[in-house]
C-alpha cells in the first residue's frame, strides 16, 4: 500500500483540502471529482481492472461509510467528497475502512481538545449523547441538541488519518 505514486497524490490532496477548509471552511468540488477520478484511473493503468474495481469499491465504502453524517448535518458533503476521493487513492476496501475509521478517532480527539480549549466539553459530550437516538433512527421528544459554534475543520482528521492508513502494514 506504500507505493509512492499512491502517497504522493495523496497527501497533496489532503493538504490541500486541508488548506481550504482551513481557509474557507469548504472542500470545493473542483478539488474532489478531479482527485476521486484521477485515484481510480491511476489504480487501472497501474493494476489493470481487478485494481480499478477495488479502488471503486474503496470509494464507495469510504463515502458511504460518511454519507449518514452528512445527511444528519453532522459534516458537509465535500467532507463526504474527499474521503471518497481519499478512497480510491488507497485502492482497496480494507485500506479505505481504515483511512474512515483512523480519521474518525483523530477527529474524535480533535474535536475534544478544541471543545475543551473553548470551555465547553461537557456540554459538547451532552449533546453528543443527546444525538444517540437520532443515528439510531429514533425520534425523541425533548431538548435538541445545540451546535456549540466551534468549527472543526475534518480535513485535518482526513490528513492525518488517511497517513495512519497509509503506512500501517496491511
């Protein structure tokens, strides 16, 4: 999974997404689609079919494993955008899955310390429960949980995940 023509695309990719949520708290289109096609194109010139399917498969398990947060508000769809896009570049389902699930603890973590840094974790941790229900499909009556208007960019989760699956031995 190492492969320099694999880690080098990839990372540009994220630090540019970075960059720009960074910078205007989006992740343009015009940056995904481009990323997301190249990465499965590069896997079939280089692997021949068998390769381009996996990174498709890779794709779409890495976007949909982040479509339900989107649809729930809980990230914007670009952030869904780049890590399809991060997918196909990691080329199998089983690297994608960790890309997903490595960038999903470091946001974790992130979006602890910057609550924390704001005064305000314990009532970011109480809305987080509060929301339980709600990805569970359950409609409760009662208090809703409020946004706590702290921004925290995913494409540095994203980054920093994506390179944790990069280079972890499959």
């Amino acid at each position: 999974m190492g492969h320099w023509w694999v880690a080098v695309p990839l990372l540009l990719l994220t630090v540019l997404a970075t960059l720009l949520d960074l910078r205007t708290r989006k992740i343009p289109n015009v940056l995904t689609a481009p990323a997301l096609l190249l990465g499965l194109v590069a896997h079939w010139v280089v692997g021949g079919p068998p390769a381009g399917w996996s990174a498709l498969g890779a794709c779409l398990l890495a976007g949909g494993l982040l479509f339900p947060g989107w649809t729930m508000g809980w990230m914007g769809a670009g952030d869904v955008k780049l890590m399809a896009a991060i997918g196909a570049w990691m080329g199998t389902p089983r690297a994608a899955l960790f890309a997903v699930l490595f960038s999903l603890i470091v946001g974790g973590v992130v979006s602890a310390i910057a609550a924390a840094r704001h005064r305000i974790l314990l009532r970011s941790l109480k809305n987080a429960a509060l929301l339980l229900p709600k990805a569970a499909g359950v409609t409760l009556s009662g208090p809703q949980p409020e946004t706590s208007g702290v921004y925290v960019p995913k494409a540095v989760a994203f980054l920093i995940g994506s390179l944790f699956a990069l280079w972890r031995p499959f």
